[in-house]
C-alpha cells in the first residue's frame, strides 16, 4: 500500500512541478523529501505522539520506571527506562492490552479512563460490576490480583491521581479466566476475539513449590498458537508470561532439616507447560538492585526479566481494588494512605506486566511488526543486569543468556531504537519433531557423564533459531526419582542449554517423589539467532548418589557441577523415602526447531 | 410459476427432513445423556488422552471439587452441599467459583460427587491428578472433540447427537473442527470423553479439565 502511495506521490509531484508558473526546486524538493519519508517509515501517524513524563503523585514510588536509587538496597538505574520510551512520546497510544487473571476493578479511577470493555471477556457470567473478587479481595487479599497487574501496565498518566503504567495511554481490558480455570476458559482467553488484542500478560499458572512437571492443555496450546499467528490483524497478538515464583533455593534454614548441606533447586520455569510453551514469553523476576529475586525460576525458557520485589523487600507500586478491598486495606503507614494503591505488589506476577507495557511500547513504535519480531527484539534489545553473575553465557550468535535472566532486563532505551528501524522477519521456518540418536541409553546413578547421544541436523533451511522444543522420555524405575537427572542440550556452536536440573520435589512441605518425564517437553530460547544446522548434543545424567536403599536417617548427596556456579555445586539432604537405587533409561528424545532462513 | 412452487417445495422437504432428524437428535441428546453415562471412577479407566497420548490418572478420594459456587465465599459458615454430604468437609481453599474441599465422607469424594451429580444443580467432581504429578485436576462438565475438518458442522451436530450429546461451543481455532461439547460434571465427562476416542472421525477426545492453577 505504501509502495503504491509513493509511486502516486511521485507521479503528482512532477505532474504538478510542470505545471507550476514558477518553479522553487529547493522547497519541492524538501517537501518530496517530508512526504517520502514519512510514507517509509515504520510507524503510524498517531504513534508516539505524546511526550512527557508523569506527573502523577506516587510516581516517584515506582522505581521500576525509573531508578535513582534511593529505596532501600536499590542500585541507581536499575529500572527499565520508560522515560526514553516518553520522551520519544511512547506511552502506549493505540495499544490495546488485556489481563488474563482473575479480573479487574473497572472503576477503578486510575484505570478507567483506559479501560475498554470491547477487550474482556467475563467467565464467572456476572455483570461487569462483578468483574472481580470484592468480597474476597477484602478479606483474605484474593481476587485483587488482576487490578493490580493492570495498573502496572495501563495506569493513566498525569491524571493527578495515582500512579502511572509503563504504557499510560494503552487500552486495558480483563479476561478473568481465574474465575473458572477450565481448558476451554483458558483457550478462549488466549484466541477469543484477538483482532483487536495486542498483548496479553498473563501472572498465573501452574502451582509453585513443588517441584514437579505441570502440563499445559493441549486446547490451551491451541488457544495461545491461533491468538501468536492470527491475532492483531494476523500480526500476531503477543503473551508474556510469569516465569513462575518457585525459585528459592531450599537450604537447612527453611527446609526443616530437608536438606542438612548447600542449596537444593525446587522449582525451574521449564517445568511449566505454560511458561516453557513456544509462543509465551516468560518473564523472571529482578530486584530493585537488578539481580535475581530469589523466589525467581530459572529456566532454558526464559526471554527477559523485569523488575519486581527482590532481595532488598522493596515491591511494586501499583494500583489496587478501589477502596478497603485489596492488598492495602487499611492504609497502615507501611503502605499508602489512599487504599486504592498499594506498594506491595511482587512477584513474577509484577514482573511479566512491567515486560508487557515494554512490548506495548515497543508494537506503538512501530505497529507492523508481527509476534515473532517482538521476541527477537525483546532477545536483542534487553540489558545485561547483574553482569558479573557467572552464569553470563554468550551464545554462538553473540547474544548474552543467562539462566537466570533470559536475555536481560527489559529497556525500553535498547528495544525501541531496534523496533523503529527493524526489517521485519521472514516466514517462519518449523523443523519436524527431530528424532535424537539413541547409541547411549543407560543412565547410571551418580554419574556425571550419563547418557550422552547426538543429533545432526542438515538442510534445516533455519539459519537463525527462534525456539527449540525438546521432547523426552525417560524410564526411571517406580522407586527412583526423576528429580535426580540433569538435562541439558548442546548446540552446534556449543551453547549449552540446562534443561532439567537435579531437584527435591515435595507435597505439602515433605519431600517426595519428583514424576517421572514422559514425553515432557522443553523449551529453550538460549540459541537464539543461532543456526540450527549441524550437530546437536544431549545429555541426561544422574547426578544423585542414592547407592543403597535408604532409611529415614539415610543422606544423600547430588552433585550438580554442571548446574551453576556461585550458589554451590552440590547439597545434600535426607529423606524418609526408601529409595532402591536403580539406573534410568534413555527412552526418546526429540528436538524440533523454530527459526527463519536468515 | 407452478414449476417454481413444486421445486420449491420438494427443496423444502429435503432441508427439513435431514432438519428434523437432526432435530431429534439434538432433542434426545438432552433427554439421555445426563442419564446414560457412568459417574463411576473404575481403576482400568483411569487415564485421558491430549491427542493420541495417553496419559494416566490418580485419583484423590479426600478432595472434592465444587463448581459454580458463589464468589462471595469468605472461608467460614458456607452453605454447600457437600458438607449436607459429609459435615466434617473442610474448605482447602476457593479458586472463583470453584471450591476445594477436604472430606473423609462415606464413599470419598468419587461417592460424594457421584450422589451430589444425581441431585444438585451445581457440578461436582473428584480431584485427579497424573501420576506423580503436582496439579489438582477437576471435572466441571464438558468435553473437547476435535473432528476432522471434512466434517461439517451439521454431521458433527448428528454425530453428536446419536451419542445423546450437543454441542455446546464451536472453538475456532485456525480452520480446526473443535467442538466443546455439553456432558454432565464429574466422571461422567472422562467416561465419554475416553469413549469416543479412536471413534472415525476423531482426532482427539479430552475432558475439559479444571486445572487448579494460581495467580503469581
């Protein structure tokens, strides 16, 4: 269409140059020049029309959008850069952004303005003065959740109220699946009505602290595919995703004597079949010092983090359920006197939303990009937080990854440039699931080596990766434990993505077993822009030293060197469970690849 | 003029005959089918399919899910069928309009929901969950069937209905034929959800399963 214009612009103005009486070639030309530029750029008209920074009263509190190191432990800068998004005149106009979580106060009087009920879709079958958990919310906390996510993203901006979202003057809607956390529910959320949706944040998912694998619903993986390739006019709508909150190292301290030495791992972001899914950006959590926040999952799958309550305690301002409902029902000097806000809110459930106003930004800046453009700006355009971390991995294509960070905190200064001058991608090129070699298939306890097998991948027509998928089996006897394997596979160009780490799994606070991997599948953005061809290695070793069956008094010791440095490389811990030491078996394992030719 | 009327009318009578069969169909299925299905939880049929992989289930006799209950629930004093049922029953928490609940009744919560079912308006089901694993699984009521896409929307409707079921929602997911289809909470919906896997023109068959997931 633009090309088109250019040719009918072209056309008039040396049409009408001619018939000019007079002829000024200078100021034609400085005008063609206007003309053709804006009919080539990126951006719509209206886009990034509106600068400025917030004037709202509690913006200063939100240390996220800007950082200058003045609450507790935080360090100056370590926010995401909204500011150069604004004043840029970014804030998100145009967008639209629904909040999948268990609903939202539509009143609410920094929310209003922005909220657009074309957006929701409401499952509890209430009205929509019923659109969230009141009564709930007043007594226990519950049910609030989703008026505070959505403030993060679409609080309005100097309204003299309140505070301000990453994208004040995006659209904001509610689909309170939460309610009602059907298959069906949570498949309508992701594809329902999605010409209109832009970004989907979604802070909910599989229970944490456990340990264990939780599957996602093949309806549910239907949902989210059809809302990434259809949605937002066949640009692809695009869901971030929290990363999960189970990240907390378990240590003597605050296991009950579990684990007597070192720092087990419970819960990894790849273990939810939501967040590792190939068309969810999942989203890890940093402090307001830019590091880690301990209850933070690692995972293979992570894209970025944002910031969230970390180490130092201090949380996220946002808004809350209008009046003495929510998390800040009393206005108690720890939080604000005016009980429609709250400085409490954490989480990855804070995180993911601060990353979807960034990706609201950067779809204003410019609108023609498509769901895939965004995840590899997001991958290309993050700062490295916490730089001196050990587990900083630079990949075959340059980037930097770090299991605990994705590719880094999300900055809008970074993303944006990359959005308004980016060439859009190429078609999506999907390998088959690969079937991996099998030479290897005995898994011997308390091995570091394992089963080692490889897998040569030619004619992928994939020169830069995407998302690989990784689908595995593995036989582990009815009284051992698949929380004792470590996983990992290994590009062509040696990037090395952890998979599975070894871990305790527990059921109500005591240790249990860990359920086994039966065509589990993985997801790892680690090798990003990489390409797919040549040979992959995979490994699973079992790295726990359960040589005899155990009795209550029974410690054992699993040794993770290849896990990560810095917080220890093995812990040991008891169980009650009697454990017969048996070798795992290497059953299946496949590699599918997502990418483009170049 | 006359010519037009007849050809017309012998149009009429072919729409409306395969109408009304359908008709029936739609109309039998909401007679039989809260009736012809099991609510019963037998060991051999303790597995589901996502596609073509079958995965196998445990089932938690002392939880109980309570679906449509009221948004209002504040933990204390609740009026619930359940705990009619069994009076120690404890709520374990409320996700919505869903209710977990702990009983040590008469017949396990595969009893309770299954008399519950026969008699209440609300849906009940027991908890499920896949071996080893971690996430609390209910049954509130319907299926998903993806048919092969040369079926048509009418041929689905009667292939349906010849089983006593209707559908409830078609979802459109990228030219797929998937279909929400109406089957009573509980165990009922595994039973016919497994019993229609394999059938010709299926290409999966799942319960809708309730996953108890959590805010972040």
């Amino acid at each position: 269409m633009r090309i088109i214009l250019i040719v009918l612009v072209s056309f008039s103005f040396s049409f009408l140059s001619n018939c000019k009486k007079e002829k000024n070639k200078d100021s034609d030309l400085i005008l063609y020049y206007l003309i053709f530029n804006y009919l080539n750029s990126n951006s719509s008209a209206t886009s990034c029309a509106i600068t400025g920074i917030p004037t709202d009263p509690l913006f200063a509190n939100q240390w996220h959008l800007l950082n200058d190191g003045t609450t507790t432990g935080a360090v100056s800068g370590e926010d995401i850069k909204a500011s150069s998004a604004w004043n840029a005149g970014c804030k998100g106009n145009g967008v639209n952004i629904v909040t999948v979580d268990d609903g939202m106060d539509v009143a609410h009087e920094d929310l209003r303005t922005n909220y657009d009920s074309s957006l929701n879709i409401n499952f509890a079958g209430f009205s929509d003065s019923l659109f969230y958990n009141y009564n709930s919310c007043s007594t226990t906390g519950a049910g609030c959740h989703g008026t505070s996510v959505s403030g993060i993203m679409s609080a309005r901006d100097s309204n003299d109220i309140g505070v301000t979202g990453v994208a004040p003057r995006s659209k904001i809607g509610a689909r309170n699946v939460l309610v009602n956390s059907t298959d069906s529910n949570a498949s309508r959320a992701m594809s329902e009505s999605v010409t209109k949706v832009w970004v989907s944040n979604n802070s909910w998912g599989a229970a944490d602290d456990t340990g264990r694998l939780a599957a996602s619903g093949s309806l549910w993986q239907s949902g989210i595919t059809s809302g990434f390739s259809s949605g937002r006019n066949a640009k692809g709508s695009i869901f971030f995703w929290a990363a999960g909150n189970g990240g907390t190292l378990l240590q003597s301290s605050n296991t009950g004597g579990i684990v007597s030495a070192g720092k087990a791992p419970r819960d990894n972001s790849n273990h939810d079949g939501q967040a590792n899914y190939h068309r969810a950006f999942a989203v890890a959590a940093v402090g307001n010092d830019g590091k880690r926040a301990t209850y933070s999952e690692e995972g293979a799958n992570l894209l970025v983090s944002a910031p969230s309550q970390g180490t130092s305690g201090v949380a996220i301002t946002t808004t809350d359920v209008s009046s003495t409902g929510g998390y800040n029902r009393t206005g108690a000097a720890t939080n604000y006197s005016n009980m429609n806000y709250t400085n409490t809110f954490n989480g990855t459930s804070a995180a993911s939303p601060v990353a979807a106003g960034i990706g609201a930004l950067i779809l204003e800046r410019n609108n023609n990009l498509t769901s895939r453009d965004v995840r590899v700006i997001l991958a290309r355009g993050s700062r490295k937080n916490d730089a001196s971390d050990s587990d900083w991995v630079t990949n075959g294509a340059g980037l930097s990854f770090n299991h605990k960070y994705g590719f880094g905190t999300v900055d809008a200064s970074l993303a944006l440039p990359l959005a308004q001058n980016w060439s859009l991608l190429g078609p999506e090129v999907v390998t088959n699931f690969l079937t991996g070699g099998l030479t290897n298939t005995n898994i011997p306890n308390n091995n570091q080596t394992g089963a080692l097998n490889t897998l040569t991948v030619s004619n992928s027509g994939i020169g830069k990766i995407e998302f690989v998928e990784v689908t595995l089996t593995v036989a582990t006897g009815g009284t051992d434990d698949a929380g004792d394997l470590y996983v990992e596979l290994i590009s062509p160009a040696g990037t090395k993505a952890k998979l599975a780490v070894p871990r305790i799994c527990t059921v109500s606070g005591s240790i249990n077993y860990c359920n086994d991997f039966i065509a589990w599948t993985f997801g790892a953005t680690t090798f990003m822009d990489e390409s797919a061809n040549g040979t992959w290695q995979f490994r699973v070793a079992d790295v726990c030293n359960k040589t005899t069956p155990g009795s209550t008094s029974t410690t054992y010791v699993c040794d993770a060197t290849s896990r990560f440095s810095g917080d220890g490389s093995s812990y040991t811990f008891t169980t009650s469970r009697n454990t017969a030491n048996a070798a795992h078996t290497l059953s299946s394992w496949s590699v599918r690849i997502r990418g483009r030719a170049n | 003029m006359k010519y037009e009327i007849k050809t017309q009318f012998k149009s009429w009578k072919k729409i409306n005959s395969k109408s009304i069969l359908t008709m029936i169909a739609v109309l039998l299925s909401a007679c039989i089918s809260k009736s012809t299905y099991s609510q019963d939880v037998l060991p051999e049929t303790l597995f589901y399919y996502e596609g073509n992989q079958k995965i196998f289930l445990e089932v938690d006799n002392s939880m109980i899910a309570e679906f449509g209950a009221s948004l209002n629930v504040g933990g204390k004093n609740i009026k619930s069928s359940v705990v009619n049922a069994d009076a120690s029953a404890q709520l374990i928490r409320s996700h919505g309009q869903v209710n977990l609940w702990k009983t040590n009744g008469k017949g396990g919560s595969i009893g309770i929901s299954k008399s519950l079912n026969e008699s209440d308006n609300k849906g009940y089901s027991p908890v499920f969950r896949t071996i080893k694993g971690a996430t609390n699984l209910a049954l509130p009521g319907n299926i998903i069937v993806e048919l092969d896409t040369t079926m048509t929307e009418k041929q689905a409707e009667v292939f349906f209905g010849a089983k006593g079921l209707r559908i409830l929602r078609k979802h459109s997911l990228d030219g797929r034929n998937i279909y929400e289809v109406e089957t009573p909470a509980g165990a009922a919906s595994l039973n016919i959800a497994n019993s229609l896997h394999g059938q010709t023109g299926v290409i999966s068959s799942t319960p809708n399963w309730w996953r108890d997931v959590t805010a972040k």
